[in-house]
C-alpha cells in the first residue's frame, strides 16, 4: 500500500494517535472477541509498524486489556472507545480503521475474517480482494 499519514483519536479524544508509514492488511473481523471488545458487529483493522504510530493526546497510550494469551487490546480508560490490538512479540500495531478522523482513508479489502459470526441481519459491502 501506498505510505499513509492520518490521526485519530477515541470517542472523547483524551487518546489520539498519529500513523503513519505503509499500513498493512487492512481487513474485517466479526469474531466473538471483536464483537464483544467494540459492541459492533464487525471490526474494521488495519496494522501499522509499532514505532509508527504516535499516541500524542493528553491521555498518551491507551489502556489495554489482555483479551487472550498473547493479544492486548487498547481502549480510552474514560470514554471506552476502542483503538488498537497488539500482539506480544508482533511489530505491528491493528488500528481500528473506524477510529481514524477520515475512515474513509483505507479499505479494508483484504480478508474478512470470521464471516461466520457476522450476525445474519449484517450486510457487509466490501469484497475481500481475490
Ligand atoms: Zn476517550
Ligand atoms: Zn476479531
């Protein structure tokens, strides 16, 4: 993908972040873990480099809680908007696309995984590249 720069923040903007560089596999995931971490039925991810995204709000990083063996995920501790997911020993940070200030920014057309826990009333538009 095309180098890329934006800035996003949570729902009550104490957490915001600054990505930049090459984003990476941006895709879809409705599994469980997802759908309960956001309340949404369908999570929008894409990855940058850890170094680059800059937490540069008030609240610095997000806090995170462990949500299987090796995954944290990040959220704002006031307001609870959802932000990213690291995994340990991964150089890669998932943002939440829809946490973007324009999501419209990136597509995420590469893989939607677990279509199989997308509720059935869901429609989802974006097709996965073939
Ligand atoms: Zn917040
Ligand atoms: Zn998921």
């Amino acid at each position: 993908m095309k180098s890329y720069t934006g800035t996003g923040s949570c729902l009550c903007g104490y957490i915001s972040y600054t990505a930049s560089g090459e984003p990476s596999f941006p895709h879809l995931c409705s599994c469980h873990m997802c759908q309960k971490w956001s309340g949404a039925p369908t999570v929008a991810w894409v990855e940058f480099s850890i170094q680059d995204v800059q937490w540069d709000g008030a609240g610095g990083e997000p806090t995170f809680y462990r949500s299987s063996a090796k995954t944290r995920r990040g959220f704002c501790p006031k307001c609870g908007g959802t932000l990213c997911a690291l995994d340990d020993g991964y150089e890669n940070v998932s943002m939440t696309i829809a946490s973007l200030n324009d999501p419209n920014a990136i597509v995420p057309d590469q893989q939607h995984s677990y279509q199989e826990s997308k509720p059935s009333w869901w429609t989802v538009k974006v097709k996965p590249a073939s």
